[in-house]
C-alpha cells in the first residue's frame, strides 16, 4: 500500500515538473535588450543618466541609442558616430 502511495506522490512530482518545463520552454521571454522606463542610462555624448522613459531615443542599424536632449542626438549624429 505503501508503494503505490509513494509511487502517486512521485508522479505528481514529475507532472508539476514537466508541466513548468513546457511553460518556461512555451512562454516567450521578455526582451532583455530593451531596459525597463525606470531604468537609468547614460548618455554618449553628455554622459549624463536620463530615465530610458524619458530619453530621446534614436536607433540606427538596430542599435538603440538613448539621449538626455535633442540637442545631444543631433551632435552624436554631427560627429559621424552614427
């Protein structure tokens, strides 16, 4: 009697296991690349942190770049970095 108690608590065990396998394995990750809006950046050219909610944003050549002003966007694409 024993056994198959055990045998039922072991199964159950390895259903809730593969069942959280599947949904990690399923269930689509969140961009890692983008930071959260509450999340501080710093600036290339100012070198100033600014909210990434906040922040000019400029993406060139599928690289997202984060700005305290339109001012510092303009000058990083002034100077060729861009």
């Amino acid at each position: 009697m024993y056994k198959i108690i055990i045998i039922l608590i072991l199964l159950i065990i390895m259903f809730y296991m593969v069942r959280r396998a599947a949904r990690a394995w399923i269930e689509p990750k969140p961009d890692q690349a983008t930071p959260g809006k509450d999340v501080m950046i710093q600036d290339p050219v100012c070198k100033v942190y600014v909210a990434a909610g906040t922040a000019i944003v400029e993406e060139v050549s599928g690289q997202r770049y984060y700005f305290c002003s339109q001012d510092c966007a303009k000058h990083f694409r002034r100077e060729g970095k861009v």
